[in-house]
C-alpha cells in the first residue's frame, strides 16, 4: 500500500462548523486518516493533514470541494493570509512506496475532475506544472481572488482546467505534487544573532548555499541564544546530515557551537534513516529491512 | 494498534508439506502477517517470523500448536540444532506501541494456554523468566529432549507450565519475551584477522564489553577484508551509534578504518532514529514525529 499524504489549505478559519463539517467528510473516507487539523482566524484559513493511498485520497479532496464550494463565499472573505480560492491549495506528497510520478499524475486527475465536477479552474503548480513561470505557488497566487478574472484573462494564465474565469464565489485552486518539507532548526550556544545570520546565508538556496534549504537567522530571546529556523524541502537531494556538518562546521569557524537541533513537526522516517545510513556508514541499506516497512509491504 | 513480533522455531526442516502448511495456518490468522520463514535441512529445523497485535498473535501461536504438535515427533527426529520440543522457542518481541511487560504477560497467557491445551510443558525464559538460572535459552535447553526427562524430574527445573514430564512426542517448549535482535557487522579496511578479533573482545559483553553486545572477528576472505561481526540484543540501553563510535576509536588505535557497516535482516525503526537523533543532536524527538508512526497510531 502506497502512502501519499495530502495538506488541503481551505480558506475558513473562523466558523468552527463549516471547519468541522470538512473535517468530518474527510474522516469519513475510507482508506484516509486525517492526521491532524489546524485554524487560524487572523489569517481565516485552515491546514488539513491527511494520508491515504491514490483512491481514498482523491475521493476524500473531492469530499472536501463538496463541503467547501457551497459554505465559503471568497467575495465577503477577508483574512491576513493570500488566497485566490476556497479552496487555496492542495498538494499531494510522496510519502512511502509513491513515486513523485505518481503524485503528478494524481494532481492531474484531481484537478480534471475539480474542474469538471465544480467548475472550479485548477492551476497544476511544483512538481506538476508543465511551465516553469507556474510552478511556485506564489507567483500563481499574486494578485489573490480580487484580481483573479483580470489574472486570468491575460496573457499565459489560462489554467490548465476548467473555465478561463473565476468560480463566482470559490475562486481558483491550485493543486500539485511535491516533496514532504521538514521543519528543522539548529539551535546554537551563543546570543550573537549575526553569527545565527550568516550561517543561515551560507546555507539557503537564495544566497548561494544548498538548492532545497530555506533558512533564516533568529533570536530565542526567553533562552539567550539564536537559532538556524529551515526548511528542508527535498530530503533527498538536500539531505538533513549534510546541512547539519556544514552548519556545525560554519558554526565552529566563528568559534560557536551547535546546542541541539529540533523537528518541528512530522518527518518521514526515511529522513531519519538516511542520517543513520551516513553516520553509521551502512552499505546496502534497504527500506524494506525496517520491519514498520516490511510490515506495510508484506502481503504474505 | 501494537506491532508484536513473534519469532517460532519449529522442528522440521525437511518436510516442506508440514512446513507449508504451519505458514498456511499462522497466514490465515486475521490481523497476523507472516514476515518471512526459512528452513534448514541440515538443523531440520524453521524459523517462521511473523506480527501483529497481542490477540491475533496468541491466536496464531495456537494455530501453529495445532499443526506441529501432531505432525512433529521428536523421537524419531534428528538433525545438527539442539531442541527440546517439537515447537522449540516462541520469543515475544516488543516492536511498537507496546512494553516489554505485556510482551512478558503474553508469554505468561500463551504458554498457560499451550500447558493446558496440548498437554505440552512450558519454560518461561529471557525477561518472562522469574528464575535467574531459568532466563537463558542454551541453559534450559541443555540436554535436549533426550535428556529432557531426566532434567524435568531434577530439583530447580519443574516447568512453569503443564506436566513435570516430556510430552511424548513434542517434548517441552520454551516460551518467553526478549527485546528484538539486530545483527549488525562493521567492515574494516583492513585483512588482519587479529584486529577484528581485538575489537570484537573490546566491545562484547562477554569479555568486559558493552552488556548488550555479542561479537566475533572474522575473515572476509573475498574481499581480502576482515569484520567484526555482533549482535545487539537489546538496542535502547546499548545503542547502535555508541557501539559504532567504540568500533572506530579502536580501529584507529591500530592505525585501521571503518570501511562499512551493514545491517543483516530486520530493524525495528527505533533502532535507526535514536542513531539519527544522537548524531544530529535532535532534543525533545518523539516517536510520533515520524509521519509512518502518526500514521499507525492515528485514530482520527
């Protein structure tokens, strides 16, 4: 059985009901667990975690657009959050025995289906985007619901299903495929913020350090010390151990070093074994010798 | 849900019909998956490995008591393994979601079960055993079942089950709960035989070594390499990486390097984590940040 985890963002975060009422339709679905769900009222939005093989996780979206077209109105939507749609975004992430290919390929039925069942336009974005000026979300996003037909209507931004102009009330969605992303912050025996700073420069992507890290430079003022926040957005190519020597070794040139790092949040387990292949030095590693695997794979 | 992994070994290793059909019967068991199960015919003797939760599993036992008890004599058995009992061993081994005491009570439950219902004496051995000089495996068994009469009606080894006499043709069966094995080499860079062995003595429990650790040196004659071969018997009080950083510091000693290390079978996924956790220095890690846990433990 495959695992595919899929976070649908919906923008309702302030009526508990119409929150629940999703909630429920989703746990309703055989086949998906929903692994947690969070609202914020500011932002008027909330995250939904859920899990499943192919077929239960499309049924269980589909069982979301249900619920959520009829109950949210994004012309009298206000929230601190961008949104162009009801429901915003939904990725889906391989998880275990999925490829990325796989996921793509979900994106495409969902979307089809999204657009023809509710007449919803649906951009494809990440992994499932055929146009590199449509794959990051917030360059689909900019201009949000309020600016959305007139989006739409331009040149290159016809979606790629469903009607060229926004669903009246329900916007857009954009939906895609990409890697899981690890909440992952090193925390460091200093108070002095620059160093926190510079590590977390030479490190990200955008100013020269590894391809899937994103990272800032912070102050835990309550504690004395600054953090290294990241996320790690392809565990395979930009494995965990080798951020973590590289900051450890940048840390010991401004003579600090690290005090621990932290999860925030879930991580797959094969991004933990990965760090235990490299340290260990583990040659022939298979992920079905880890008898939780085995267990899920095994059909005897 | 619990994951119980239960290890049988049974005394036939040649006939593949009475074999087959034990397998049939453990993979018939609801909510039970048969892992794998391999047969020597020189030990006549199968190892069956199988999981599940604590009901399903003693179900699966039963089944198995069932199909052995009548198809296996020991009197006329005979092959190079040592045995007592047509189903020899059963170890309970916690994996997840479960403690090493109610693996214990399971072990306690079954074999009362096994006593009474087949009319097949029972020794407790490992953490269910209550009698230090009773909680090895090799001291129970010593003798075999053709001395098995004799030790039976001897002070200190009136079974903790069932009759104080052999079962005529099934003899007696060692039952009890152990933490999961890993079998684990480390290859060095190296053809001194005399090396391996050094460090095998510094790091088994036997020669003043780690508690949980067995350990041999041998010779890769092939790769014109030698290994340090071990099995870690219990994985949380005497870790992976604590085992591997000895290894490399005493190879270093003797101007040699770790060229690999190697995992053999199964690893319960813990093992693997608390590697991840000590070398990236993770604080406040819990099992349940890992997506495939969540997944398994969620009842949402």
């Amino acid at each position: 059985m495959a695992i595919i985890e899929c976070i649908p963002n919906v923008s309702e975060g302030r009526r508990a009901d119409v929150v629940d009422a999703i909630a429920a339709a989703l746990r309703a679905v055989p086949g998906v667990r929903l692994l947690d769900h969070s609202s914020d009222a500011s932002h008027n939005r909330s995250v939904f975690t859920m899990a499943g093989d192919a077929g239960p996780i499309k049924a269980a979206v589909l069982a979301m657009y249900e619920r959520a077209v009829p109950a949210i109105d994004l012309r009298t939507h206000t929230g601190e959050h961008p949104r162009l749609g009801a429901i915003d975004v939904v990725p889906f992430v391989p998880i275990e025995g999925v490829t990325m290919a796989a996921c793509v390929e979900l994106a495409k039925d969902v979307g089809a289906e999204v657009a023809s069942r509710f007449g919803v336009p649906v951009y494809l974005y990440e992994e499932a985007s055929a146009d590199p000026a449509r794959r990051n979300l917030e360059d689909i996003r900019r201009g949000e619901f309020e600016g959305l037909a007139a989006k739409m209507a331009s040149k290159g931004w016809t979606p790629d299903y469903g009607p060229a102009a926004p669903h009246p009330s329900a916007g857009a969605s954009v939906i895609g495929a990409r890697m899981p992303l690890i909440a992952y912050n090193i925390n460091l025996n200093t108070d002095r913020l620059d160093v926190a700073k510079k590590i977390a420069a030479a490190i990200r992507h955008s100013s020269g350090g590894f391809r899937y890290v994103k990272a800032a430079g912070f102050e835990l003022k309550d504690r004395g010390i600054v953090q290294v926040s990241m996320n790690l957005t392809n565990y395979e190519k930009t494995p965990m151990f080798r951020v973590f020597e590289t900051v450890k070794r940048e840390a010991e040139r401004y003579g600090v070093s690290i005090l621990e790092s932290e999860i925030v949040g879930l991580i797959p387990s094969a991004a933990l074994n990965s760090a235990a292949e490299y340290y260990l030095q583990i040659a022939g590693f298979k992920a079905d010798q880890v008898l939780e695997n085995k267990l899920r794979t095994s059909h005897d």
